[in-house]
C-alpha cells in the first residue's frame, strides 16, 4: 500500500434531510421540501474534503449490512476514499439521522439513532495502517478505539486531529495525545462551564494540543496557538443548510495544515471552505471540488 495522508476513523451514517418553512408544534403537519437521502458523518465528510483536494484517504469504520450500509460505501467510493478498513456487520443497522432545515435561516434540528452497529474496538485499529500514514483524524464517538489509535500514532510521530463535538466519558484519556484539537462550541461549554469562548478555550488547553480551536458557526472561530488567541470571524453567507458545516472546517483545516500553512491562512480557508457547504442541502451539498474554488470564494466574499 502507498502511504496514505489522512486515516479518520469514526461513524459513518445516512442523512434525511429536508427543508421545512417552520418547525411545527408536537402533532403539527409541514411539508418537507427538497427531500433527499445522502450519506454522512463527521469524520466522512472532514475525508471527503481532503479526497477531492486531492489528498489519498482512507476511513475505519463500522456499518451494517443493510441498504444504508451500501449507500455510504459507494458514495465514499465514488469520492475516491479507501473504504476497504470498513466493517460491514451482519444483521446490524447503519446509523441514520433525520434533519429537518429551516428554509429560512438555514438552522437544522438532527435527530439520530446509533443503529446497532457494536463499537470500533481497540483491537480493530491497526498500527500498520496508522504508520503508512501522515496524520490520523477522528471523532469522539468511540474513545477506546481513538485512543489506542492516538497511542499508535504518537509513538509513530502520525499527525493526530480531532473532531470534538460532543461531550463522551473517556474523552479526557486523550489529553496529551492531540496535536489538533477543533471542538464545537457546545462541547467547549459543556466541557468547561463557560459560555464565552474566549476564556472557554483556555480550559481545553488540558488537552495539550498543538492548536486548539473553537468553532463558533456564524460567528467564526477562536483558537490558541503559540499561546496566542487568534479570532477569525466567519464568512457571511445566506445558508441553506448549515449540516456538516464544521466538518467541512476540519478537513479544510487539515488540508491547509498538512501543507504547511501559516495558521490563520489555514484558519481563513477553512471558514471559507465551511461558508460554502451552506449554500447547498445536505453535509457534502456543497463542499467545493477543490482548493481553487475556495480561493476564489475567499477573494469575492466579504467578512
């Protein structure tokens, strides 16, 4: 196997989604709008920038062996990710969401099932795989198996990102193990009790990470690096969909990382990259095809 740039190991899923006019009461009716079906996942959709930038990917996963298992496989495929580490468990169920979007703002409300896929074991990682790469990427969903994974990669010298959007037991054996550390803002106020950003990201220093970031959605990101706090706001747009918008920023970010940019060139494309994810529906709608595209956004769009 050629060595590989980027190795994610997490969910893998399948969108619903759809656009509605207002969220009706309990027992309301609306019309969903521009219904469609489209695989999804953070760490999926982070791979699927850095394929189309032209980057060599492969994920380590679990789905079952049902139609919506089959359905993120191929769309991966068709991406040019390797998705030969993915486990395909018998008679188990691939995660779904349903996803309603405000046709309005762009707001989308995500409601999920785990499906029944058993969790990524420690011992479905492996070191030979993790060392043939440049970095690893991963999502806080399943702690034991990312951290056995961030281990590997440490001792390997691996490049180790990741992806906290929710809050886990377990996530802080990984203090220590990260070089780049994005979380959403809810898990920065979850983890660490503030509701300002600015002293909420101090808290997650714990974590000892190269770079640390908060995303903050329309309101851009702060990140300590060198000890230094940088603030980047967003890129205004009229999103349609703001599905997968931060997991756009991670592959972005990752893209500009890997190729050794300065920290907030990398910080500035990865807020453009994400800005353009919301003018389409879905977590992939509207990831740009490649580096270029996001360029040229960033030259005509204003901040």
């Amino acid at each position: 196997m050629s060595r590989l740039d980027i190795i994610g190991i997490g969910q893998v899923c399948v969108d619903y989604l759809g656009r509605v006019r207002y969220y009706p009461d309990v027992e309301g009716r609306v019309e969903l709008e521009e219904a469609t079906i489209r695989s999804g996942g953070p760490t999926a959709t982070a791979l699927l920038v850095l394929a189309r930038f032209g980057m060599n990917a492969a994920i380590v996963g679990k789905v079952g062996n049902d139609y919506f298992g089959e359905m993120a496989i191929q769309d991966l495929k068709k991406e040019g990710i390797d998705t030969s580490f993915l486990i395909k468990e018998k008679g188990k169920r691939t995660q779904v969401s349903f996803i309603p979007i405000e046709k309005e703002s762009g707001r989308r409300t995500v409601f999920w099932s785990r499906g029944t896929i058993t969790p990524i074991r420690p011992g479905d990682i492996k070191k030979k795989l993790i060392a043939q790469s440049r970095a690893i990427h991963f999502d806080e969903l399943f702690v034991e198996a990312v951290v056995e994974a961030a281990q590997i990669a440490n001792k390997s010298g691996i490049l180790v990102s990741m992806d906290a959007g929710n809050y886990e037991d377990g996530i802080e054996e990984l203090k220590g193990k990260v070089d780049l550390f994005i979380a959403s803002e809810s898990f920065m106020k979850e983890y660490s009790g503030e509701e300002n950003p600015s002293k909420g990201i101090n808290k997650l220093k714990e974590f000892g990470a190269k770079v640390t970031t908060v995303t903050l959605g329309s309101k851009g990101s702060v990140t300590i690096y060198n000890n230094e706090l940088i603030n980047i706001p967003a890129y205004p747009v009229r999103a349609i969909d703001t599905t997968g918008a931060g997991d756009v920023f991670h592959g972005a970010f990752l893209y500009g990382w890997l190729n050794s940019w300065d920290i907030r060139q990398t910080l500035r494309f990865a807020s453009a990259a994400a800005a353009m994810n919301c003018l389409s529906l879905g977590a992939h709608g509207g990831i740009p095809k490649k580096p270029e595209e996001v360029f040229d956004f960033m030259k005509t769009a204003e901040r």
